[in-house]
C-alpha cells in the first residue's frame, strides 16, 4: 500500500483518541472557526501547520494559484466557501495565503507549458492582472524573482477579487471583516504579511505590530447616508 495511504490507520488508532475530547465537543456543538484561510494547494504550504490550528479552529479553501475569483464571473467552491464562511459561520479574518516557488505563478509568468492543461489556463486567467502588473513595472526581473513577484501581486489580486464578494463587502462595512495577505517562504520558514498601509509586505514579527492588509474598520452607521443627502 502506498505508505501514505496507510497512514489513515494511525489516525484512528492513535490521533483521534487522543483529542477523543475535542472531537466529542467538535461533534456535539458543530464548528466554530476563527478564520477562512485561502492558500494555494502546493503540499508544502499546510495552513492548519502554520497556524498552529487544531481540527475545528481553521476554514481552508485551498485551489491552484489561491485564486478568489471575482463574484459574478463563476459560481464555483471558492465562491460558495467564502459565502458559507462569512454568512453561516460568522469568520470575521480572511488569509489569502500565496508561497514561494509555486508552479501556479511561474505559469502565469511563463504560460507556454499551459498548451495541454486547458482548465488550469483558464483558472490561472484570473491572476493575469498580478502578470501585467510585474510585467509592466518590474519588466527586470526574471525566472525565480518574476515568479515571486507575480505570487505577491496576486496575492493583492485577490484580496481584490474577495471585496467583490457582497458577503466579504457587506461585513467590511460594517467594520467586521479584517482581510489579510499572506506570502510562506517556504525555504526561509518565514512569512510575510500585507501591510494595507505601506501596500508593502513585511515579516511577521511576534513583538510588532500585525501587519494587516485591510484591518477591521465600520465605514458605514445609521447616519451616513442621512448625511450626504443634508449636504
Ligand atoms: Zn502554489
């Protein structure tokens, strides 16, 4: 048997009586997340490693490339994922989590090996702007820093696309929705943050400051629209 596959049987012997309680509460009283953590689906960027999350803490959408598509073009997981999260289950943080070396960026930044993974090429469409951007601002980089650029533009790409989302849009306005943007080093161990203020993304350090790209603010009470009509 393939030795991951095997694996499965070690969950059930040892891993799950081991948390038997938080499984038991997980059970009885349904999920309660803290987070929606959008990431690419490469198999060396774990969310729930990187957050340190145990079963039950973390809501993950995990597809090539972290794409969020803007709402309207497609009614697809990451839409429906990002609907549930913020409409049933109440999650008030979102990560859109890109990474280094991820096959995803380097075929936008170099398309030709999309010739025979149609889907993969059309899915990819909606981080062509983080493309143009580099392409078109930072037109000296090449091979693996024109990937690592295009993987941060599309994080910022994204986090663009997720505001389209009335769910995502209804909850900034109310100041209840902080939106983060997030780059795993995968060589360094580090992570970067988005800081919606520099539009520059930093390291996360434990004694600073989380850099957030978008933090929760009310844009909107009872008066606003009251008062713009008096003016
Ligand atoms: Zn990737």
């Amino acid at each position: 048997m393939n030795d991951l596959i095997g694996r499965v049987f070690s969950f059930e012997k040892s891993t799950f009586p081991a948390s038997g309680e938080l499984f038991a509460k997980l059970s009885s009283q349904g999920q309660n997340p803290k987070a929606l953590m959008i990431s690419c689906a490469d198999s060396r960027v774990v969310p729930e490693q990187i957050l340190q999350a145990q079963p039950g803490d973390l809501f993950v959408c995990r597809n090539a490339g972290n794409i969020v598509p803007p709402y309207s073009t497609m009614n697809g997981g990451v839409s429906s994922t990002v609907e549930y999260a913020v409409m049933a289950l109440g999650v008030r943080d979102i990560i859109v989590c890109g990474h280094s070396d991820c096959g995803a960026m380097k075929a936008l930044s170099n398309p030709e090996g999309l010739d025979k993974m149609p889907n993969v090429a059309a899915w990819l469409r909606h981080g062509t702007a983080a493309e143009h951007i580099v392409s078109a601002c930072s037109g000296h980089l090449h091979g693996k820093d024109r990937a690592r650029a295009i993987a941060l533009e599309n994080v910022i790409a994204q986090l663009s696309h997720l505001r389209t989302h009335p769910s995502v849009a209804a909850a900034i306005a109310r100041g209840e929705m902080a939106l983060h943007g997030w780059f795993v080093d995968i060589g360094e161990g580090q992570v970067l943050g988005l800081d919606g203020t520099t539009n520059k993304f930093v390291p996360l350090r434990e004694d600073q400051p989380l850099p957030v790209a978008l933090p929760a603010t009310r844009r909107i009470d009872n008066e606003t629209y009251l008062a713009e009509a008096a003016e």
